[in-house]
C-alpha cells in the first residue's frame, strides 16, 4: 500500500493552521464520541510531533512505504507522515504542473473515490499551498477510508500527512485519527488547537479592506491616481492593520496614515484605533 519512490527530506516547518483548517471529521457523516485514553506523543523526523493512542504502534521500518507509521495494533487503522522533494516547486511555472499532478493522482486512479477534496490557496499561483482530499480507498479486497493532507513548500519539501481506517470500524477510528491529525505541533514551537491563531494575516488583512470606509478611501486615492498601501503586523492577540498612502515630494518620501486597525486573532473582531 502506498509504494512509491520518494526522498526522505527533513522539513522544519509543519503548516499547523492548514492542519487544524482540514482537521474536521469526515470519515463518517455520524461518527461516535472520542473516549479518553492514554496517549504518547511521538517527535517525527520531518519537525514536528504528534500525539497518539498508547497502545497504537510506531513503524518506522520502511517496508510498506519510505513514512512513518503509527498504526492500530489489530491492522485496523494507520497514520503515516511521508515526505518528497519536488524540485518544479522553486519554479513558478511549474506551479500549475505540479498542482495539476497532485489532483490526478487521486482523479486517475481507480482506487481512490474523493469524496471532499480542496487547496488552501485555490488560486494555486504560490509555491507554499496545501491540498486536502478524503474519501474510499480500495486495494487488495480491502476498503479503506483516508484523509490526506499535502503540504508544498517552495524550497521544494512535500510533507504528506495521511490517515486511513478499514471502512466498516470507520466510525471508531476516524474521530481518533481527526485528533492525531489535530494534534502536529512543531516541534521547536508547540502551539496548541486552542491558542493557534483562527484569523490568519491574510484573513485581518481582507476583514479591514472590505471596511466601508477604507474601500472609500481607496477608490478616492485612485480617482486622484494614487493607491493606498495595507499591512498587517503581528501583536501578539490581534493583528495591527495600517493603511496609509506613500506621499512623495520631490526627495522626500513619507507615509500619511488614514487608519490602524487591531483584528483579534481569534474573535476576528476589527476595531480602529486611530
């Protein structure tokens, strides 16, 4: 099962927003709550670590497939960490290739049926994307369910994070492997599911363009044939979003501020400061 030819690369860097985004339970529309049980953490070789059932497996032999594995002692239910370069990723025009090439490798292959699938950046135009995709999986008269996430990095690095249960104890184990997949943490900077931040940069920069006032704002500034600039830094709980035009006389160059914004990174509640 999952054979394929790969290079085991170390990545320091775990997309933890993309998990937590695709950590939803799909393995069953009715699944049954998750009992508490002891659990062990395990530090995986690509940077990052996860938590597990005590009694759950590590297989780290390479015989089924160049991962590691963590697997359900009866044969019932797996998750796997694997990860492969591809070097199409430091050329942007090889983007659209290399994302073209991760949906067929679902959509032509007869053993997988896709039940929910999507990217994280559905423009799919930068090199740092990730590709989700759950559904039935078939192989040598056994059917599966599996939840994968593909994590693409620039440099190159391909991470792929998997889970599958057999179908019929679906509903035992797919809540089980929805909180290892909650659980990867970095492992140089463990930050929880609870803490992690919901608003992402991106998502504060997007609440305050759509205010009504800056929208204005902009359209004014383009009537006038100037454009307004928007950045959001990093304050701790909130995003500080400041939009400003660069003024520019003659040699001098200066930043006049229309507004600062603070976008609670967990709410998403906007509130101006000036």
């Amino acid at each position: 099962m999952m054979k394929s030819k790969t290079i085991s690369i170390a990545i320091a860097v775990v997309a933890l927003a993309v998990i937590i985004f695709f950590s939803n339970g799909v393995f069953e529309k009715e699944t049954v709550p998750v009992a508490n049980y002891p659990t062990k953490e395990f530090r995986s070789k690509y940077g990052f670590t996860v938590t597990y059932p005590e009694n759950w497996i590590i297989d780290d032999s390479q015989e089924d497939a160049p991962a590691e594995f963590i697997r359900e002692p009866n044969g019932r239910a797996f998750y796997s960490m694997q990860a492969q370069i591809d070097p199409r990723l430091v050329n942007s025009d090889e983007l659209e290739n290399v994302y073209q090439d991760t949906e067929n490798s679902f959509r032509n292959d007869e053993k997988y049926l896709v039940e929910e699938s999507g990217w994280e950046h559905e423009d799919k135009t930068t090199a740092d994307n990730s590709y989700f995709a759950a559904g039935l999986y078939a192989e040598s008269g056994q059917n599966w369910r599996f939840k994968e996430v593909t994590i693409f990095s620039k440099s190159g690095n391909v991470l792929v994070l998997r889970g599958m249960s057999l179908k019929e104890y679906a509903r035992e184990y797919g809540p089980i492997i929805d909180k290892i997949f909650s659980s990867v943490m970095q492992t140089d900077e463990k930050i929880s599911r609870e803490t992690a931040p919901k608003v992402t940069q991106e998502d504060a920069l997007a609440k305050v363009k759509s205010l009504p006032e800056v929208m204005e704002y902009e359209k004014m500034l383009v009537g006038a044939g100037k454009q307004a600039t928007i950045e959001a830094e990093d304050q701790d709980d909130a995003w500080g979003v400041h939009v400003f035009e660069v003024v520019t006389n003659d040699a001098d160059t200066h930043t006049a501020t229309f507004g600062w914004y603070q976008v609670n990174k967990q709410t998403g509640v906007v509130e101006k400061e000036i």
